[in-house]
C-alpha cells in the first residue's frame, strides 16, 4: 500500500472519529475520541504532505490534552466526594479568582444573578440578614437556578476579600461534562434553604406575642 493511499484510510479514520466526537454527549468520552481522530488527521496531514490540515490537528492536539485532563479530574473529583465534602474542594479548580475592597457591594437584592462565590479570606456580610459570611463559605448559587434568577438578598463585603467566582455559564458547562455535579449542587441548594427557613421559623417565633390566657 503506498503512503498515499495509507495516507487516505488514516484520514478517513480521524475524519470519521471526529464526525463521531461531535454526536456524543458526554464529555470525557467526547475529548478522547476527538483526541485520537487528532492523531490520525495529524498522520493524514504528515503524509500527504497536507501542511494546512497538519498544523491545525497538531495544534488542537494540546488542547485537546488539556481538556480531557480536566474533565477527567472533575469527575474523579465528584466520583470521591462524599456526602459531607464541601463542595468548594472539587469546584474551586474551575473557579476564578479575584479580590474585592472593603465596602464593596457584590450584589443588591433583586440583582440579576450572574455567578456564584467562594470567599478564601476576608468576611461578607448578607445585609438583610445581618449575618456574617467567614472564610470557606459558598454563597449565590440559588440565585443561579432560582426561576427569575435574582438576588434573594444583599451581599457586601465587610473586609478585604479573595474570592473564587463561578459564572452561571460555567456551572452549566460543568453539569454539562459531568451531570452528577447537579446532585451535589442540589444537595447544597436543599441545605441553604431548610437553614433560611429555620432562620425564619425562629425569628417569626420571636415577633409572634404570646397567647393571652383563656378566660374561665
């Protein structure tokens, strides 16, 4: 067989592989299938002395390395979490990082929801709730998947902070490559919302007046 010819069967292999990459849905398998059809459009190029074809497919090669690495340790990541990992631990990867001053309000009630944080260092403080937010804490997810995505409260920050900022782009990308992300989301979700409603269970307890005794 010439080098033309196996030139052609590689390059209907990668051609074919890649075709298939774009009909799969789940990410992982997606990236190694379209990493191999890389390889062997690159093999294609190489003797069929197409310089075009192998630059590309060499150069998407790394990219493609990249990415199957990453999405490889995010669903090892969610395989090993247990029920009780913060899910800071296997999110904050995906993050990016930023700081804001002393001062600054991150988002006002009613705001549409754009991201959601992790603070490193520093304190944020939910205004309407006057509740203090320490280092470690997740918050502004369920604006995210709230029905008209807005902010449910204020967030300000009462110190200079670092945070880590996940966009709503980003965490349906990540759902995306890996759908076992949106059980533990939900179960962050479930938790935020039973401890609002505790915290407001109790604060309707103290502003109820007591019942007057029955008269007899």
């Amino acid at each position: 067989m010439s080098n033309f010819n196996i030139a052609y069967f590689f390059g209907f292999i990668g051609a074919a592989l890649m075709v298939t990459s774009y009909l799969m849905k789940s990410m992982l398998p997606l990236r190694v299938v379209a990493l191999v059809a890389c390889l062997f459009l690159v093999l294609y190029g190489y003797l069929a002395a197409a310089m075009p074809t192998l630059l590309l497919y060499g150069a998407l090669i790394p990219i493609n390395i990249k990415k199957t690495l990453q999405i490889h340790r995010l669903v090892q990541a969610i395989k090993n979490a247990k029920s009780d990992t913060p899910i800071s631990e296997w999110l904050l990867p995906n993050m990016t990082r930023r700081t804001a001053k002393a001062g600054t309000t991150l988002w006002n009630k009613g705001d549409v929801a754009t991201e959601m944080l992790y603070l490193e260092a520093g304190n944020l403080r939910l205004v309407e709730y006057d509740q203090e937010l320490a280092p470690g804490s997740l918050v502004g997810e369920i604006g995210l998947f709230a029905p008209d995505n807005r902010r449910t409260l204020t967030l300000e920050c009462t110190s200079d902070c670092t945070l880590y900022s996940l966009s709503a782009e980003g965490m349906a990308r990540l759902y995306y490559q890996n759908p076992k992300l949106g059980f533990h989301v939900m179960r962050l979700i479930v938790a935020r919302l039973m401890n609002d409603a505790e915290k407001a269970r109790h604060a309707a307890a103290k502003t109820t007046p007591p019942l007057e005794p029955a008269q007899v």
